[in-house]
C-alpha cells in the first residue's frame, strides 16, 4: 500500500467539509460546481480538474462539462459527449475509475486541442456516485507532467467526487422541490381567485380560468401574481 502524507489528509478532509457545506448552504448548483472543481484542484494539486454531468432528460443520453476551473467559460458551453464516447463516457458507463498516463496518445480522450492547448499529460477520471451506485457524472484531474496516480491518490479523489455528488443531488432535489411547491401554492391561488370572480362575475368556473389567463397574457404579468390581485380587490 502506497503511504501519502498526513498533511495531505488534511487537505482532503478539509475538501469534504467545504463540499458537505456547500450542501447545506444557499449556494445554485453553478456555484458549487465551481467550488467543488477548485477545492478538488487545490488539495490534489493538479493541474486541471473538469466535471462532467449526464443529462438524464436528453435521449439518448449524453454527458456535459458543467464546470473547469482553468479553461475559458466560453468553452464550457455546450461541450457534450454520447455516454459511449470519450473518458468520461467511459467511466460513467462502466461506473469505474480510468487512468490515463498520456491523454494525447490515448483514443478514447477526445478533448485533444484542450489537453495541447492547456499543456495536460495525465489523467485520473473517476464516477461521481450517489446512493446505490448511481453515477450522475465524472470528476477529472490532470496533471501537467507525467503522473502515476497510486491507489490512494485515487481513493481520495473518489471520496471528494462521492462527496460531491451528494451535494449536486441534494441541490437540484432543493430546486425540484421548491419549484413543485411553488406551483402547488399559485393552483390553490388560482383556485381562490376563481371562486371568486365565479361569485362576483357569475361565471363558470372554466371562464374564470380564462380570464385570469387572458389577465395574465395581456398584462404579461404572471398568473398567480394576476390571481394575488383578485384576492387583494376581495380583501379590500
């Protein structure tokens, strides 16, 4: 077994808790993937670290950078890959680490003019996995020399990736929820503002709907901001 020094798991535990806290914060979810990318960078000491996360709504599926911190944002942009091609296809398909002692002699790594541009050599990719094995995406570290990645260099960045996987899920399951409960809370307005312009108006209840719809498309104001109005005019 291959020794690291204690200084070395201190960075590492360190890591941890800033993703771990980054869960709990108010941080977007583009926030933290920055943090993680840099932190990860910082206590590895690498060169380089991208993130890659597979789009689930997409099919087939497909797997996109979401954040580097080292590499002009236009780049980021729209860079995707199949679930089959490249390192990170790879390693999000098979769910097992990969490394690569040079990327420029490697055919599965396609990101070729980055690595020349940026002066990469060798990589780490690992899974970013969630409960029961689930990958939802692929943390890379490169170095700018070459690099022989030992089995605890290798555990550790796993440990981060795990890490913040559980942060990207648990921030986009906050978002999931906060959206659904905001669009419970506008239907029971919705529903209010119609009884109301139901007993006012003597309408149906679908010619209520179509008012406030109307209201709302007119106005381009949203519904429920349209369906506040009505139940403040009733208060009043």
């Amino acid at each position: 077994m291959d020794r690291i020094l204690p200084e070395t798991y201190n960075k590492y535990i360190k890591a941890l808790m800033d993703i771990s806290q980054a869960i709990t914060s108010d941080l977007y979810l583009e926030d933290i993937l920055k943090l993680i990318v840099m932190v990860t960078a910082k206590v590895t000491g690498v060169e380089i670290c991208s993130l890659w996360l597979i789009d689930e709504g997409e099919t087939p599926k497909k797997i996109r950078l979401k954040a580097t911190q080292a590499i002009d944002p236009e780049y980021v942009k729209d860079r995707s890959l199949n679930m089959t091609e490249g390192v990170v296809g790879y390693v999000a398909a098979h769910n097992e680490p990969l490394i690569i002692k040079d990327v420029l002699q490697d055919k599965r790594f396609k990101e070729k003019e980055m690595a020349k541009k940026l002066g990469l050599v060798s990589m780490v990719s690992v899974p970013m996995r969630i409960k029961e094995g689930k990958v939802i995406g692929v943390l890379n570290c490169f170095t700018s020399k070459p690099h022989a990645f030992s089995e605890t260099e290798v555990n550790l960045i796993k440990t981060v990736a795990n890490q913040a996987a559980v942060a990207i899920f648990n921030t986009e399951l906050m978002v999931k929820t906060r959206v659904i409960q905001e669009e419970m809370e506008t239907r029971k307005l919705v529903e209010r503002a119609k009884e109301i312009l139901m007993r006012r108006r003597q309408m149906t209840g679908e010619q209520a709907y179509r008012w406030i719809q109307k209201r709302s498309m007119d106005s381009r104001k949203s519904m429920r901001h349209i369906a506040e109005a009505v139940l403040l005019s009733e208060e009043i």
